[in-house]
C-alpha cells in the first residue's frame, strides 16, 4: 500500500511540474518595441523575405519538428482570412537548419516559435509553441489596417 502512495505521489508531482514548464507554451507575448537599427538583423530579415510591404508573420520551423505542422496550418489560416485587408501579412517560414544565424540574431531558444512584425519590421509579439488561431489573429489585424 505504501508504494502504491508513493507512486500516486510521484505521478502527480510529475504532472504538477509539467503543467509549470509548459504553461507558457502558445502563449501571445508582447515584445518590446525597438526601431530595427541594427543593420545585420535587417539584412537577415530581409533575406528571409520580408519586405516592408505589409506586417509579417515569420515562423521557425524544421523537417523534424511536429508541432510545426500545426503551426503552418494556423498561421496560413490567418494569412489567408486577412488577405483581403489593406495591408494583407506575409507568411513567412524560416527552416532553422538553414537560417541559424538568423535564428540566433532573434534568440529562438526552441521550436515552434513565431514573431509577429509590423510593416515598419518591428518585432511586436513572439510566440512560442503553437498559437491559437484566434489569439494570432488578434495580434496581426490592427496592423493590417
């Protein structure tokens, strides 16, 4: 009986500690404001594909990640229900295989992790794990207008 309590007590320790680790996950997190002043960021930016014609949401992804799949699918839906607004975002999807220095330059510490720019490239929201589409949406409407 004793080892039974010991192993109810462990398996609900181990819940409790999961639950802590994992309560930020696809959580919408502002990000500071900053004026892009540093010119290698924009380079690599830049290169990933944005181009200052609207906001941008930009993911870090990889072949072997699989919540990234799910992440593809929320942020296209989103992409796709904003299409139609005067400044429509742009779906942007980083392999972070081959970007690693741009990964690093934006601190992307684990996969899924998405950033949500505004037309001017200022980083407004980071997003790590899945995001909710409806949360998502949220953060890129107002810069849409």
């Amino acid at each position: 009986m004793i080892e039974i309590t010991i192993l109810v007590l462990i398996v609900l320790a181990a819940l409790a500690v999961g639950s802590l680790l994992r309560r930020r996950d696809g959580k919408l997190r502002a990000a500071t404001v900053t004026e892009p002043t540093e010119s290698a960021r924009a380079d690599l930016l830049a290169a990933a594909g944005m181009t200052g014609s609207g906001p941008a949401v930009l993911h870090f992804s990889a072949d072997w990640c699989g919540p990234c799949a799910a992440v593809r699918r929320v942020v296209s839906g989103v992409a796709v229900e904003l299409a139609d607004s005067p400044n429509p975002p742009l779906d942007i999807e980083v392999d972070i295989d081959a970007e690693p220095a741009l990964a690093k330059e934006l601190n992307v510490l684990s996969l899924p992790t998405t950033f949500v720019f505004d037309i001017e490239g200022r980083e407004r929201f980071r997003i790590s794990g899945v995001p909710k589409s409806t949360d998502l949406r949220t953060a890129v409407e107002p810069l849409t207008v």
